[in-house]
C-alpha cells in the first residue's frame, strides 16, 4: 500500500504543514470575534448598497474605537455589512445606526448585539474545556474499544495516534482562518469553534474506520496460544498471541478496504460544504471554509498519517526489543 510504502514522506510533509500551521498562528494569532471579547454587532441592509470602503470612512469618523465591517447577506436576502465595534453606549448605538443608514439607500438596521467582556471570557474558557473535553473522551474511548488486541501495538498507543493526528487535522483550518483575520479581518467566533468540533469528530471517524479493519485483520492472521498454569492452587489460562503475517501488511491491506470509503465520505461531505460556502450566506461562509478545511486535512491524516504512525512505533518497539535481548 503506497499510504504505507511511503509513509516517511507523508509524514513529512504532515509534519511540515503542522510546524508551519503552528508558526502561523503563533505569528499572526487569532482574530477573536465579539463572542469571546464582548463588543456589539450591528447589521445594516440596504436597497443599494454602498462600497465597503465608504462604510468603513462613515464609521471612521464617528471616533469609537476599532472596528470591522464584513458583508452580509440577511434572512430575507437583503445585501448590506456586519459592523463590529467595542461595546457601544446608547448615545453611541444611535450615531452609529444613523451613519451607517444613511449612507444607503434604503438602509435599514437589522440586529443589533451586544456581548458583555464577562461573558466572551466564559464562552472563550468553556470553547477551550469543550475541545480539551472532547479529546480526553476520544482517546479514553479508542482505549477501551481497543483493548483487546494488545499485540503488537497497544490500545493506548491506538488511541494516541488518533490523538495526535487531530492536531493536525484542527491546525491547519485554524492557521487559514489566522491568515484570513490578519488579511481581511475575518474573526474566530463560536461558529469557528463548533466547526472545529464538527472536524474532531469526522476525523476520529475516518480513523477508527481504518483502525478497526486492523484489529480484525490482526484477528484474522494470528495463531492463538494457550497455556495453564497453578498459583497458589488456581488455575490460570494465559493466551499468547502469535502475527502470521508483518504488521505492516496488516495496515497497508487495511488502508486499503476502507480507502474508498473513506474519500467517498469525505467528497459526499465536501459537495454539501461547497454548496453551502458558494450559496449559503455570508455568516456561514467561514465556517464552510474551516470544515472544507479541516474534512481535507482529516481525510489526508487518517490514510496518510494515523496508520502508517502505527508502523513506525510498531518497528520502534521491535528494534528496541531486539537490542534489549542482544544485550
């Protein structure tokens, strides 16, 4: 299997995309949006709507701090801009609403949100619980399911590749959605967060697929042992198991069976976000793009990456075993 034959180059190039992602967003950080800073959120649609660079003057002008305006598109299909700004006093509210209307024609006032600083900071703590939640879960999970091979790999071992392949899979979306807010100021909002959420469960799945097709071909090509023994006047059953075939076959064959399902999924998940970037609105447009993101990545990770760490730690071991004995 290619997934297997060339696995130092593709987890060399995993590698590099994962210290590159993670220099990106070290570098250039997060652009956080008014859920997790506290800030207000005005919606404006208009009949004819003017160019944002316009906008951004108007708003300019009114002396209220930094700000960011992105397009929108409303519920009834009206054109117009998101404005951010720092949480707005009454008097300020009305200046703003009165700028940015009139600029337009037919300008029109939509939503207007405010979100407390308290607040953002308690959504931001419980997006970051979620995340580290999720991944406890995850590996508590893999370990449990796996427990029964044991050998030549360990359910603990299964459950830490998953594990780490998520970074890779949650690194790379995060580091495109940094470079769009450093270049047009797209923020990391909740939606950001659910999506990120959305691409550790997709990518567990396109693991654990391939994961499991192992453990049953590993069932498939080993020849069980079984032995008794008296302790202490019980008697125990020890079974020892012996692979009739390299691990490494057993992997690459298993990457194999599962392959088309996994990029069948994955295009069937892509056409959907797709669709739903090109024609949804401009509120979904991000989270769109981090999925399309994160399923690419996950989809990469889980052929190229997951499997292939099982071989290189399943060699590790064995050499290292190898030099124990010889010594």
């Amino acid at each position: 299997m290619f997934a297997i034959r060339f696995r130092k180059i593709f987890l060399a190039i995993a590698l590099f995309l994962t210290v590159a992602s993670v220099a990106i967003v070290a570098f250039l950080g997060l652009k956080p949006g008014i859920d997790f800073t506290g800030g207000s959120l005005t919606e404006v649609v208009y009949n004819e709507v003017p160019e944002k660079i316009d906008l951004h003057a108007v708003v300019e002008n009114l002396n209220i701090g930094e700000f960011s305006i992105q397009e929108a598109v409303d519920e009834t299909g009206r054109n117009g801009y998101l404005v951010r700004t720092r949480d707005l006093t009454e008097t300020e509210r009305v200046a703003v609403a009165g700028a940015v209307t009139a600029i337009g024609l037919g300008g029109e006032i939509t939503r207007f949100t405010t979100v407390g600083p308290v607040m953002g900071e308690e959504l931001r703590d419980k997006a970051l619980w979620a995340v580290a939640g999720v991944a406890l879960i995850i590996v508590l999970y893999v370990a449990f399911a796996f427990a029964g091979i044991g050998k030549p790999v360990s359910s603990w071992v299964y459950g830490s590749v998953t594990i780490l392949v998520l970074l890779f899979d949650v690194i790379i979306p995060t580091a495109l959605v940094s470079i769009l807010g450093y270049t047009s100021g797209v923020e990391a909002d909740i939606l950001f967060v659910m999506a990120l959420l959305a691409i550790i469960g997709l990518s567990v799945n396109n693991s654990i697929v391939i994961f499991d097709r192992v453990r049953e071909n590993l069932v498939l090509n080993r020849i069980e042992k079984r032995t008794k023994r008296v302790e202490a006047g019980v008697v125990r059953e020890e079974v020892e198991y012996t692979i009739t075939k390299p691990f490494a076959d057993i992997v690459g064959e298993s990457i194999s069976q599962t392959m088309a399902r996994s990029i069948n999924t994955s295009l069937t998940v892509l056409l959907v976000l797709f669709s739903l970037y090109f024609i949804g609105g401009e509120v979904t447009k991000i989270f769109a793009f981090t999925l399309i993101a994160g399923v690419t990545a996950g989809t990469y990770s889980a052929i190229c990456t997951a499997s292939p760490l099982l071989v290189i730690y399943n060699n590790w071991q064995e050499k290292k075993q190898s030099e124990t004995q010889s010594n």
